[in-house]
C-alpha cells in the first residue's frame, strides 16, 4: 500500500461522505481559494475499484488530510469468462 499526504486545508466530518463524486470540491464558489475540477479522487477511487483495492481517506480541518490506497499484490482477481488480459469495468453504485 501507499499514502499521501498534505499539510492543506483538512476535510470536516461532514464533507467526508462527498469525497470520490465526480465534480465534488469541499470549497464553495464563493469562499474557494484553490483551483482544481474536483475529480481528482473520482478518478483515484474508480482505478483502486478496479484493481479491486482499497481507499481510505484520514482528515481534519486545518491539519490536511492522508489519503492511504492498498492494491492487491497480484492484481485483480480474473472473473469468469473473461478472456485473458480483460477485466469488466465495475458498476458504479449510488
């Protein structure tokens, strides 16, 4: 596994459960001082999905924030009658 990790701006308890949707920033329009899309961790969470990983997102305002991702040594595990090299895509659910 491995982490990253920022002296930034922090995430509160609240905002948590919105981190990883797509065009999601904590900030908003009129008190954001940071440029970006907000699909930044969108991105990250759909690849560690698909590599049948996991994510963790560690956070406090004003302390920054550690985001920690594991990836399964082998790789994703081949599901049934999937031809060699091919992994479906997930299904994203709600």
């Amino acid at each position: 596994h491995f982490w990253v990790r920022d002296t930034g701006i922090g995430i509160a308890e609240e905002d948590m459960a919105n981190l990883g949707k797509p065009f999601m920033q904590i900030q908003n329009d009129y008190t954001r001082r940071f440029e970006g899309t907000g699909l930044g961790l969108s991105l990250v969470k759909g690849l560690v999905a698909l590599h049948e990983g996991t994510m963790s997102i560690e956070s406090a305002p004003g302390e920054g924030t550690t985001v920690t991702i594991s990836l399964p040594v082998n790789g994703p595990k081949r599901r049934s009658g999937a031809p060699a090299g091919v992994l479906p895509m997930p299904v994203a659910k709600p």
